[in-house]
C-alpha cells in the first residue's frame, strides 16, 4: 500500500522547533498580516497563519484595509510596515482586489521583511544559491515534506506542473539545487502524459481540478498536489488522490501542503528577527 | 540536410538595427568594460566587444585592473562607474583572479547599469516578467537565434544541458516564457540520453567538450551548442558537430552563439541609454 504524505506530522515537527527556538528569544519575533478586503478564504487562511505564530510564541497582527482601498492606501501600509522597527517580518494576503496591482505591491516590501519570499531580489538571490534571502513557503515547505518522507531527490526526475511565481518557478529551482533532473509543464504542454509518466516525484501545481489522474502517474512515484480548487462545495486539488493513491504516494488536500506552507513562513519570521539582532 | 545555424547573419541583423538607433540618438550611449588581470581569451573577448559596439556608433572604453588587484580595488572602480553619469552601462568581464568573490563584485553593479543581466535584481525581475530588466546576452541571444531561423517554440520541448547562472538557469525561463516544455539536465542527471532524445530543441550549455553525439540528438531537432572546450590547441563545443550535423540542425563552434551574445550585450548598453534618458 502507498503512503498518504499528511503534511500535520512534518508541519509539528517544524513548529515544535521554531517554538524552542522563540522560547529563547528575549525580544519575540513580531509578524503583521496585511489583509484587503474580506475574502472568506483569505480571512481563513490568515487566522490560521496568526493562530499558529502566536501557538509558537510569535507576536502576530492583522492590518485590515477595506475592499475599497485603492493601491496607494496599501503601499502606504507597506511603506510604514518598512519603517517600523519593531515589524520583522510582513505579508500582504493574496488575492488582492482587482483595483491593485499586485506585483507593485510585492515589489515596495524591504527585501529584509519579505517573508513570502516574492520580491523579486529574494527570488533573484535564492536563483543565484544566494544565503541573504526568504526562501518562498510553500515550495521549501514541500522541499520539508519530501525530507521528512525521506525522499530522495538528488538524481531523481522530478515533473513541476505549474509554472506560476508563487510555487512552480521556485519550486522547480529548489529541486534543481538539489540535483534532481527538473521540467516544467503547464498548460501549453502537448502530451503531460508522457512528462508526468517518467516523474519519480510529481508536483501538481497547476490549480485545476483532478487534472492528475492515475494514468499521468508512475508506480510508486511520490506525488504532491498543491492545488485546492472548489468543486461544489468541496475542496479538492489538482491530483484525483482516491484513484492515484493506489498507484502512488500521495499528499491529500486538504492537510497535504498547507499546513506545511504556514509553519515555513513562520520560520521565516524567526529567520528574519535573528538577521535583524545580527545587524544591530 | 540539415542547416548549419550560424550565429553571424542574425547578429550582424541585430547589429544593423543597433547602428540605426544609434545613429538617431543625440548622446551616444557609453559602455565600459572592466577587464582585471591578463587572461588572453579574455582579452580577445572584450577586444571584440569593444570593437562592435564602437561599430555600431557607441563609445565603448576598457578599464584595466592589474592581476594582482584586490577585491576592494574592483569594488571601488564597480561604485565609481555606478556614479558616474556618463556610463550607461558596464560589465566585470569573467572569469575574475581567484582573490575576487565574482558574485560580490556583481552584486554591487547598479541594476540599472547591469547591462550584462546578472545581478539578483535584474534576475529576480526577468524570473517574475518583469520589463525593468536586463535579459542576460547569451540566453536572449540564442532567443534571437531561434527566431531568426523561424524555429517554433510554444509547446515544444526543450532540454537545456546545464544549470549554470549565466545560461542555464535564465534561458529555461527564457524557454518557459515563451510557452516550451522544459527540461533541465545536469552532470547529477542519470540516464542523459533519455531526457535529449525527446528534445525538439536541445541546448548544449555544459561546458563539455563534445558531451553530445548523434545518438543524443532527436532526428530533425534544432540543437544550440553553448560550449567552448580547449581540446589541444582547436576550441571545440558541447556538441560533435560534425555528426550531429547529418541528423539534426546545429549551431557551430566558433560562429554560432558567440557573435549573438556580443550583439545582444550591444542592444542592452542602447537600452540602458534609453532608459536613462526617460528618466531624466
């Protein structure tokens, strides 16, 4: 029988250690979330994200703005979040109402408290194996899971379906650090079959529903699935898990990566409070 | 038969449309080259890019280190041309003596200056699509190359040989941009053959001499060779051009990716021209 690869296990285990380490802090780590507007899903995500930092002993707030700000309300949020010495570390929850651009956003947060890891001198220095970076969460949270899983990656073929910033570019940079032969599908692909059939470990990024079934899979692969699509009223990924499951590891959605993406930002937060004592 | 992809026709293409840009423009647009030490290929290569470039009307003017300069020295000569207003645009020409920490040195080139595209900024920003930027000369020259012998490239596949910073790494996002399926193979990759033989197009980026033979090569493929080896006194490729020739479209060494590199240096320095002049 194959492994269902729950992200809860890894994900305490990362918690656990980022919470002895911020036990032995003096000053704790102090994280703002920047939410616009009131998106069910994003309101949930960012509960969890605060719960969890604070479970840890991180100091966690909520800057809330209206659905209507415009982009030069946030990027004055973004701009005193800069200047405060006391903020280690900020994100500004995706989606952001259409009326605001979301790469000029992204692109006025201080590199040094870009805890997403999205601007694009963090995306540059982690390209280039720089040390002086945020290494994006989810795609070092999956990085995690597949080590907790004891997963061998060096000289593997690993298949990255999904070729957006947030997960599939950077993703497939950290596979190829770690020596493993890397393509990237996407939608333009002809034949994902014959892509995702020779994958030893296949990350389905892709955002569309159950686009993975057991037939794109080799016996015995590791399969991660990122998405979480709504279908219905359920959330489902990218990789029919009930079908793949006999065929393959697998990690279920939800319980899967998302867990594991919330404690890496955290960690990241941490990261971020002990560069800044460093430079004092 | 198969065509011999020449680098010299679609760069001197590209160098006839720098020379009229050029010619419009009041302010001539000003590179320097800084060249540390005495290496000799290095000295013919920044001979020939100082020679093109005052071809097609720029002032190009090379700033000599000793071999024995320090890191500090390089840093401060790299500050003074970030301030100096007449320099578009400069490069460190690589490799650097042994003392020098080459990714310090680039690091601390002006993105705005960095004419050569590698700075964690000005990658950073290509990664994420961002127009600000300067595309890195080999990688958007065999971009250009491509274009210029008609080759398709959404929905293709195509396997680049090589991580390296300078081309691997930025032309398989080159590649993706522009809708391929990419593969990125390496010295850690098993099974190399099985990964090429698929490639519509194969970029040889390794820099060993002669890794790919004709039983590497899908017949008809359009097979870019980046590599430039000393194999007793003769500069040989990546590819067995000579074999691989009978099967598939293949550029040769020397004349292929060479003169669209120098070329595509020459429209970044104009660019950076440009972009100073609105900024004003």
């Amino acid at each position: 029988m194959y492994k269902t690869l729950s992200g809860k296990e890894p994900s305490a285990g990362v918690l656990e250690s980022s919470k002895r380490i911020v036990a032995n802090m003096k000053r704790k780590p102090h994280l703002v979330i920047v939410l616009v507007g009131s998106d069910p899903a994003s309101e949930v995500y960012v509960r969890k994200k605060i719960e969890k930092a604070q479970a840890v002993g991180i100091r966690a707030s909520l800057e809330k703005l209206e659905n209507e700000a415009n982009e030069s309300d946030v990027l004055k949020l973004v701009e005193k979040l800069n200047k405060d010495k006391d903020v280690d570390g900020f994100i500004v929850q995706s989606p952001l109402p259409p009326q605001i651009d979301q790469m000029k956003v992204t692109e006025a947060i201080d590199p040094k408290k870009d805890v997403d890891g999205w601007t694009s001198t963090n995306i540059g220095r982690m390209i280039l194996g720089m040390s002086e970076t945020f290494l994006p969460a989810t795609p070092i949270g999956i990085m995690k899971m597949l080590e907790y899983y004891g997963v061998e990656i060096a000289g593997k073929n690993v298949v990255v379906v999904g070729r957006g910033n947030v997960v599939g570019k950077p993703l497939s940079y950290l596979m190829l650090a770690k020596d493993a032969t890397v393509t990237i599908c996407h939608s333009r692909t002809k034949n994902l079959k014959q892509h995702t059939q020779n994958a030893d470990i296949l990350i389905a990024a892709a955002g569309r529903a159950r686009l993975i079934t057991a037939e794109h899979v080799k016996e015995g692969a590791y399969v991660i699935d990122v998405g979480t699509s709504k279908l219905g009223d359920k959330i489902v990924g990218d990789v029919d898990f009930e079908n793949v499951i006999k065929k393959a590891h697998c990690s279920p959605v939800p319980g899967g990566v998302g867990p594991m993406t919330v404690s890496m930002l955290i960690s990241n937060v941490i990261e971020a409070a002990i560069r800044k004592g460093e430079n004092r």
